[in-house]
C-alpha cells in the first residue's frame, strides 16, 4: 500500500487533525450555548427590565415597576406571554459567536502547545507555557470573534429599545451584519474588541490551562488514558477549582 493509500485509510480526525479539533469544538460550543441561552436571555431581561424601569420611573418606584422578579418567574413569564420559542430569540449571534471562538481558540492552544512551544522531554507541558498558550489562544479566538461578539450585544439591546417603546434597528443577524459594516465599515465590526480580548485572553489562562495541567497529571500519576472519561475529570476539577475560588474571593 503506497503512502497516499494509507493517508486515506486513516480515520478523518488523523488526517485532518485541526480541521476536526476546530469542528469538534464548534459542535459542543453551539450545544452548551443552545442549552444554557435560556439561562442568559432570562438574565438580560432582568437587567434590562431594571435600566427601563429606573429610566421610566426613577430609582425609588423601580422596585415596583418590574414585571418579572427571579430567573425561574422570568423564564415562565416569557413562556406564558411570548411562548417556548421566546426562551432562544437571539441564539443565533450567539452560537455564531461560540462557533468562531471556540474552534479557533482550541486550534490555537493546540497548535501552540504542540509545534510553537512545544512540550518537555517528558511529553509535560510546562505550566507557564500553558499560561502562554492559553492567553494567546483566548485572545485570538475572541479576535477573529469580535463582529459575531458584536451582532450578539446589539440584539441583546434591542429587548431594551422595546421595553423603553423605542423602534427596533435590526430585522435579525444577517441585517445586522449588514448595516453595522454600512455604518462604519470593516472597522467597525471590531468596535470594541480590545476589552474583549484582553478579557478572553485572562479568562483563557484560567481555563485553558488549569484544565491541560489537570488532564496531564492525571495522565502521568493515575492509570487513565487520554480519552473522554479523563477529560471529563479534569473539566469537572477545573469548574470545582473556579467555583471555589470565586466563592473565596466572594467571602
């Protein structure tokens, strides 16, 4: 069997190892964002509820002017008075975002960690050059992401423009693209980036690298191998380290 033979008899991720990490990554980004959107839209409209009604009555008479108060009242509100459907108005932007982020972020740190900083002897990855990785893979990612990021914040605020009575800018993503790359062109979908990115950037050395640092020294001090069940473990230690430390930090 010639080399070109057995380059095709490999499975897809072998061959295209990148291109199926950015798919691969994409897919759960846009699930997770799928899963959880209700959880966020219920979120803004609590916020932009508040802002209306402080706006419209000042701040004494805001506490008596909401409509919905907690996250599970809000969420059966706008299913009672809207519908199910209601509960993902606006995931689009949003799972365009996760899709751009995420996979270009994943690939980057990838790519970072094995051909840019490479690994030690051992096949470890020295922790600060994951800290490295990750924040410049974090700030990439959020880089290439900013116009969906963008489009994803100003249909947020068209919930407020309607609560304050004001007229709707947006008839969905796609006009949005358009008439913000109207108004102030290429640039212009980058408004705002280097916040986000800055901020991408330090959420990711958190991320990124408490989480490779944990899978590998599971990989290297307990039996399991490199497959879902340890990458599991290490996602579920990460978020159990980032809870308690915020919880800390909170006290």
């Amino acid at each position: 069997m010639s080399p070109a033979e057995e380059e095709k008899s490999l499975p897809l991720p072998e061959r295209w190892p990148r291109a199926s990490k950015f798919a691969l990554s994409a897919c759960a980004a846009a699930v997770a964002e799928l899963v959880t959107f209700p959880l966020d839209l219920t979120k803004t409209r609590l916020q932009v509820q508040g802002e209306a009604a402080v706006h419209r009555n000042g701040a004494a008479a805001a506490g008596q002017a909401v409509a919905y108060r907690g996250m599970l009242r809000t969420a059966a509100g706008i299913v009672q008075e809207e519908g199910v459907r209601k509960l993902w108005q606006g995931a689009t932007p949003a799972v365009y975002r996760h899709i751009v982020y995420s996979g270009v972020r994943m690939v980057v740190y990838e790519h970072l960690r094995d051909s840019v900083l490479g690994r030690s002897e051992d096949e470890s990855f020295p922790f600060w050059k994951a800290v490295v990785g990750g924040m410049s893979a974090g700030a990439i990612g959020q880089f290439f992401a900013s116009p969906t990021d963008l489009v994803k914040v100003q249909m947020q605020m068209e919930g407020k423009r309607k609560l304050e009575g004001k007229p709707l800018r947006f008839r969905g993503v796609h006009h949005a693209f358009m008439k913000i790359l109207s108004e102030g062109g290429i640039r212009g979908l980058w408004a705002g980036w280097v916040p986000n990115v800055q901020r991408a950037a330090l959420v990711n050395m958190g991320d990124l690298t408490t989480y490779d640092s944990v899978k590998h020294f599971l990989l290297q001090n307990t039996p399991l191998v490199d497959n879902s069940v340890t990458h599991s473990i290490a996602s579920f230690f990460f978020k159990y380290l980032l809870l308690l430390t915020v919880a800390v930090l909170a006290w």
